[in-house]
C-alpha cells in the first residue's frame, strides 16, 4: 500500500475517532432504529425504500469496519504480491 493511502486512511480513522463523529454516529443509531419496524410498510414499494434507506443507514453506522475490512484486504493484498 502506498504512503498516500496509508494517509487517507489514517485521516478517516482520526474522523471516526471525534466526539462530533460519535454523536452523528449515535444519531444514526437512533434513526435506525426508528425505520427498522416493518409493521409500518404500506407496500412492496415501501418495503424496498426501507430496506435502502436502512442499508445506508448501516453502512454509514459500520464506517469503521467497513475502512478496517478495506485496509486489512489492501494489506494482504500487499502481502501476497510480495510474495510472489
């Protein structure tokens, strides 16, 4: 992995690491599990609006994991290249 990568993920982690991002992520949180009631879908249409809005919605709340998965696939990545 190049120094400029390692950069830019050092930058996203020291973001997650914020008070400001802990109290937007905790607000997600809340808002997840507001829209997370499939008794309050109308129809097939709002089932699938749901279902996006709340992938979204997770995706964002698991940034975290989601640049830690990225950064460990980049490293072994690295790691097989070198081997060969």
């Amino acid at each position: 992995m190049k120094e400029e990568e390692h950069q830019v993920y050092g930058k996203m982690f020291e973001t997650l690491a914020t008070e400001g991002w802990g109290l937007i992520r905790e607000r997600l949180v809340e808002m997840y599990e507001q829209q997370n009631n499939i008794m309050s879908i109308a129809d097939e249409k709002g089932f699938w609006q749901q279902r996006g809005s709340l992938g979204m919605l997770h995706l964002i709340i698991e940034m975290e994991s989601v640049f830690e998965g990225e950064l460990e696939r980049a490293k072994e990545e690295e790691e097989d290249s070198n081997v060969e």
